[in-house]
C-alpha cells in the first residue's frame, strides 16, 4: 500500500533540505516555506511570517521586469517547469532557481551559488 504524506509530515523532510522551497499559489502569492528560506529571507531583512499571503512582487518589488519575473510567470501560466539564474544585487549573491508545477502555483526551489559563480 502506497502512503502518502501528511502536510505535517512533508513539513518535516521539506525543513530537512538545505535549499530553500517555497510554495507560491496561482497569483504568485507566498502560501508555505521551509526553514531555509525562512533564514534567507530574514539574512534579507524579510519578517517570513508576514509574507505568508503576499505576492512575490509585493515583497520584492526590484524583481519585476527581470528574468525573476518571466520565469515565474512562466511557470504559472504554463504549468511549466523553470530553471535559471539570478543575480541579486541586494544582497550581492548569485541564486539557482528550479521550478515545479503544483496546480494551482508552482513550488520553487532556490540555492546560493555565489561560490560556485566566483570559482568560474
């Protein structure tokens, strides 16, 4: 018998993983996030609780208009998967960004790369 996990359970593993996971829904709204992207988030001055139902957009506005931007319109509009990366002058780190489809939204998976970019 196949078991599945319970949204406590995925918790857990998903808070488990180094790289941050989030979960935007259909209009791009923060809906769940794991511990890593809780601590990058705040490393960027973001309150992470306060962004649970905010759009990306919303919270960080220098993204629009940029590949951040199409990529995760992308994904949303065509229920596609996404892979790219981004320099953020903010915070002055290069970042990995996978996407998956989750109807409706998309979950994104994103690393700091900022070593590996230097090295190359």
């Amino acid at each position: 018998m196949k078991k599945t996990f319970q949204s406590e359970d995925l918790m857990v593993v998903l808070d488990g993983i180094s790289d941050a996971v989030v979960k935007l829904d259909g209009k791009a709204n923060y809906v769940a996030m794991n511990k890593a992207a809780e601590d990058t988030f705040q490393r960027l001055g973001k309150d992470p609780r306060s962004m649970i139902g905010k759009s990306v957009w919303e919270m960080f506005p220098e993204v629009k208009g940029t590949l951040v931007e199409r990529n995760i319109l992308r994904a949303l509009e065509d229920d596609a998967s996404i892979k790219y990366e981004y320099y953020y002058s903010i915070d002055q780190r290069w970042y990995e960004t996978q996407g998956y489809p989750s109807s409706p939204g998309v979950i994104l998976v994103f690393r700091d790369i900022t070593d590996r970019k230097a090295i190359s």
